[in-house]
C-alpha cells in the first residue's frame, strides 16, 4: 500500500507550490495532539530528511517520514470545497475513531 492523493488534492498541492515559488512536495506527517490523541500535519519540503518516503502521483509528491507511515498507510488525501469551507480531507483507513470536531484522530 502507498499513500495516494486525488486529482482535486493532487491540483491544490501543486498550485500552493508554484505560487510559493519553491519546494519538492508536501510532508503529511501525525503529531500527538487533540482529543482523540493524534493529529495530521501538513507542511512544504524543501529538502528530504534521513528516512523520508516520498510517494509520487498525478504530479505531486508526497513525502512521509517512516514513524508516522505506520498511522498514514493506504491513506488518500484529498482537497475538497463545501460551502465557504475549503480544505484538505484525510481518507485514513486505520482510524478507528475521531474527536467531534474532525481536528484529531485515534488508531
């Protein structure tokens, strides 16, 4: 299993990295955090740390660092626009619950 990312997510990462005007991808990474214990991260890379995964699809690459691949595998990343809300979504298949208010996870 890999991580994957969708066309819309896939659209939205690339744009945030040209208008940036520099970067190699996007870390999706989890944190210790919120309610349920755990939180998604997402920040820009510019260079590869020692033991990064990098998953590449559609154009994008996505780079992961190997302790959180454990709580990412299989996840597919996605950008979606509901209203006035816009904003990336996580299909994780590990986790077994979430807070109420979406910010964090447990596996």
């Amino acid at each position: 299993m890999a991580i994957t990312i969708t066309e819309a997510a896939a659209s939205r990462v690339a744009s945030f990295l040209e208008n940036r005007g520099k970067g190699i991808g996007l870390r999706l990474g989890v944190r210790t955090s919120g309610c349920s214990g755990m939180a998604y991260v997402l920040e820009f890379v510019d260079q590869l740390d020692e033991g990064d995964l990098v998953f590449e699809e559609k154009g994008v690459k996505i780079i992961v660092d190997a302790k959180s691949l454990v709580y990412l595998e299989g996840t597919e990343l996605d950008f979606a626009k509901e209203g006035l809300n816009e904003g990336f979504k996580f299909n994780n298949p590990n986790v077994s619950s979430e807070c109420g208010c979406g910010e964090s996870f447990n596996v």
